[in-house]
C-alpha cells in the first residue's frame, strides 16, 4: 500500500505556493493592467515578473528549490517596485489612494519569510 501513497508538499511549500499564487492572481488584476496604460519599461517588467511568478509555483508544485529562489526574486523586486514606480518616477496610484504600496510590501514580506522559512525547513 505504501507503493500507492502520494508525497504531498510540506505545509510550508504549500503557504510559498499560496502567497505566490496571490500575487499572481493581483498582478493579472491590477498591476500588469496599470502597467500596459503607464507604458515605458514597466509594460514590459510587469508581466515579466508575473511569468517568474508563474515559473515559481509550478517548479514548486513538482517540490523543486529555485521555485524558493525565484519566489524570493520577485519578493524583493515587489518591496522596489513601488518605490520605483510611485516615489521615483511620481506616478500616482491608479485610484488615488496614498497608502496603497502597503498592500503589496505586506505580501513581498510574507513571501520572502515564507520562502525561506521553506527553504529552511525542506
């Protein structure tokens, strides 16, 4: 029986995987969107980006390491990307909304932590 047991990825590849798979999911949403109206490098960076992010989950779905570090690429490129975009260059917020990068440092942080917390623990 133990022939036909399948290895699921540990808790901690599943909660890179989820944090990955949200910020896939907002850049479809939000930013690649945004990026294409704005123009310039980041029409081009953007969906790059999301296609790492892509890459990452499924390397980790089949419980492969650069999964980790390609996670642990766009995680740091999310802390710079609104400090590029909004600070540096003074684009404003599609909506307005001052407090907005928040959101996105948050979930680069948690991909990070868990990137290699898994990392860590595999």
């Amino acid at each position: 029986m133990k022939n036909y047991k399948l290895k699921s990825p540990s808790i901690y590849i599943q909660a890179a995987i989820a944090l990955l798979f949200i910020q896939l999911v907002h850049k479809v949403v939000r930013e690649i969107p945004g990026a294409i109206n704005m123009g310039g490098f980041g029409a081009i960076a953007v969906p790059a980006s999301a296609g790492l992010l892509t890459i990452s989950i499924l390397l980790l779905i089949f419980r492969n390491k650069w999964g980790l570090v390609l996670g642990l690429i766009d995680g740091v490129f999310m802390i710079f990307q609104p400090i590029l975009v909004h600070i540096i260059l003074a684009h404003p917020d599609q909506n307005g909304i001052w407090w907005y990068p928040i959101f996105p440092w948050t979930q680069a942080v948690l991909i990070i932590y868990f990137c290699i917390l898994a990392w860590k623990k595999i």
